[in-house]
C-alpha cells in the first residue's frame, strides 16, 4: 500500500509526577465512511471532545467501496476513517483500493468488527495507521487520533486547572492561589498562575507584586504570541510561582470572542508544568470556552442556598461542554461562619453531583492577615491544619492522589465537635 507507513513508537518514558494536560488536536479535516448509522452516529460524537475543537469531521455512508468511489475524483484529507464488515481475508485488499486514490501522506484509521491480532498486525504493517474493534467508545477514536497528529514528535504540555466561585466573594481566587502555593511548594513544580478578572483581579495583592506587565499586554499584542515575549511578561513571585497578573483598570473594557485566551494559554502550557486559571464569577464566550477546554475545574462555593443553585447550573453546564472529560469538583469555603446557618458539605455535594476535595473553615482573622499582608496562608501560619487542605486539593488536580470515599482526603482537618453542630 502507499499509505504513509507510521515511524516505530519510541520507548515510553517513566511517568511524570505531575499528570499532563491533555493536547488539542491541531486544525485538520477528518472524513468518516461508514456502513452502519450507529458507527457514524459514534464518530460524529467525537467531535464533542474538547481535544477536537479545532477538527473538521464529515460523515458519509458507503465504508471502503464508498471511499474509494469518492477519492478518483476528489482530493484526501489529512485523515480517512473508514468501517468495513468484510471478512478478514478481504480487508486487505480492499484497503489496497483505497491506497491507490489516496495521497501518501494521508492517514486511514479503520473500524472492523472482527477481534483479529493477525489481521491488525498485517494492517500496521501496510500502512495503515490503527485498526479499531468495534464496538468502540468516542474517546477510543479521539484518543487514536490524537496519537496520530497531536502527540507525534512532542513533548508533554503542562495541566490546565481553573478555579470558578459559584458566587461572587466565595473564595475562588483565594483558593486557586492557595492550591498553586501548595503545588509549588509540596511537588517543587513550576506553577503558573493567570488572572482572568482583568477589571479586578486580586493575584497581583495576593502576593504582593505590582509587575508593569501581565495577561492584558499579552492579549492586546499586535504581534503573534512566542514564548520569548511570554517570559518577559510574567513575573516571579516566588520559587517556582509565577504570575500573569491583571491590569485592574476601569478606563477601558475587556470585551474578547470564544477563543481569544486559547492561543495563550496553549503558549503558557508549552512554558509550565502547572498552569492555574483564576476564571471570574461571570458568564460570557470566552469563559464558556476555557472552562470547556482545560484539564479540571473546580468550583469553590460557600454552604448556602444561593451558591448551591449557582454550582448546581455550573456543574450542569460544564459536564455538557465535556461529555467525554472528568466532571468538575467541588471546594466548600468559609464553613462554620458564625450565626449563619448553613447547608450540610456532603448533602451539598450530592446536590451539586461533584466530588467534595475540601472544606475550608471560616477564619476572619487568619485570612484577613494574608490578605492585609499579600501572603498565603501558609507563610502567615505554616502549621495551621487549613495548609493540609489545599496540599489535598493540589494533589488531586495535579493528578497524584485520589480522594477517599465520600469526597474527603486523608489530611482533611476535622472540625471540632461544637463546629460541626453549629454547621
């Protein structure tokens, strides 16, 4: 066959501490022939995987006579998906059809449906780029996709992780820098922490930093994005932080399409291990799409009514953005307020259908002095129990530790008997 014959797989690496993000498959057009509608039905909901926002798919009826029919007179995309149901003794020679109006560099994924290690090894060896069993999942198809055009030859990215309040002064800001603290310090990784609220972003207070560049001189440059003008804008807040921090300016506004943040954010995951959105409380295109696009998301919600409808709708609309993807996760902040009754954390969870990672206790004096001071909590009080939370949370949406039954880590801090009545 004259199908690009696929370069032997490298040896695979020792598993990185730190799980990498997931890769979008670059702008490519993808042509599906099928012979039943329910593998065409499979593979048009592929396309709902954020790892393809940038395909172009088609489906056709027809399998390999059908490809073969509409190549003599058509050009080949990069890919070629095509489903046979002849007997494993025929499949090569018809795929030898097709490789004849086919140009070399295109790839062809095939979907049989017979469980033949000969014959995938036979069809590897001609060329051909996988050969799937059906019946198969979506993300089996976007996942042999994505070997064949976004891993090749690359590196691995960093991990995207945004952090989104349910409410406006929930503590989603202050837990995103907090968990990227813990990250940094606990896993000695590079973090990198982006503010998103470009009217009131709070990351450059936090820690204390008033950089003359940051996210807004990075989307406003006239000039594509490279990865030298991406380390001159971000600035060093401490070992193994680094910022890219909000213009807090009201004389102008932040209006942005869909994808205005994707090309920057793809840049800062080439550059870090460890990429922390800080998402603002609001709702519009641009925010849509980054919550559908990175790797976790975690809500941060205090334990009232109002902020259980908000997670309730968030969660809901994030899991249908990403069917394919991990479901959000779930922070309850600011538990145990004083004279406030509250929701009960785990009842609030299984509303909400998220994982628990966290409660954070309400502690007026403690993060008031970080606030006041541009500190995290650890630095005002490295022995406080609160620390071992956020470690918690960066374990788990880095990747490193799974939670335990119920929603809640190991190292959670047990809140003592009179909190728990009060809550």
């Amino acid at each position: 066959m004259s199908f690009l014959t696929p370069e032997p797989k490298k040896p695979e690496e020792p598993a990185a501490e730190i799980a990498s993000g997931a890769r979008l498959i670059p702008r490519i057009t993808i042509q599906a022939f099928c012979d039943h509608s329910q593998t065409a039905q499979l593979v048009e909901s592929a396309i709902h995987d954020r790892r393809m926002s940038k395909v172009a798919l088609t489906t056709h009826n027809g399998g390999i006579d059908g490809a073969v029919e509409t190549y003599k007179s058509n050009p080949t995309p990069n890919l070629i998906i095509v489903e046979t149901t002849l007997p494993p003794d025929e499949i090569p020679a018809a795929l030898e059809r097709l490789a004849e109006v086919c140009d070399a560099s295109t790839r062809v994924i095939v979907l049989g449906h017979v469980n033949d290690v000969l014959l995938y090894r036979e069809l590897i060896r001609s060329g051909i780029s996988e050969y799937i069993v059906l019946p198969a999942s979506a993300q089996q198809i976007v996942g042999a996709i994505t070997e064949l055009f976004a891993s090749e030859n690359a590196a691995p990215i960093g991990r995207t992780i945004g952090f989104v309040s349910a409410k406006g002064g929930a503590g989603g800001s202050t837990v995103a820098h907090n968990v990227s603290w813990a990250i940094a310090t606990a896993l000695r990784q590079d973090t990198l922490i982006i503010d998103m609220d470009l009217a009131f972003g709070t990351v450059g207070l936090n820690f204390n930093q008033d950089p003359p560049h940051g996210i807004a001189d990075v989307l406003q440059a006239n000039v594509k994005i490279d990865q030298t003008m991406l380390d001159r804008l971000m600035s060093k807040a401490a070992n193994h932080i680094n910022l890219l921090t909000a213009p807090v300016t009201l004389d102008r506004t932040f209006d942005f399409e869909g994808r205005e943040f994707e090309q920057v954010i793809e840049m800062c995951q080439n550059a870090m291990p460890v990429v922390v959105l800080d998402i603002p409380h609001a709702w519009n295109a641009w925010i849509r799409h980054t919550l559908a696009t990175v790797d976790e998301v975690v809500i941060v919600a205090e334990p009232d009514l109002a902020n259980l409808r908000n997670a309730k709708n968030l969660a809901d609309t994030i899991r249908a953005l990403r069917p394919t993807e991990s479901a959000p996760s779930l922070v309850l902040n600011k538990l145990a307020m004083p004279r406030r009754p509250e929701i009960n954390a785990a009842e609030f969870a299984d509303s909400v259908e998220c994982q628990l990672l966290g409660q954070i206790p309400f502690d007026a004096a403690l993060f008031g002095t970080a606030a006041n001071n541009g500190q995290m909590i650890a630095e005002v009080s490295a022995s406080n129990r609160i620390n071992d939370i956020y470690r918690s949370v960066g374990m788990h949406v880095t990747g490193r530790q799974a939670m335990q039954a119920g929603g809640r880590s190991a190292s959670l801090m047990k809140l003592p008997a009179f909190l728990k009545k009060r809550a």
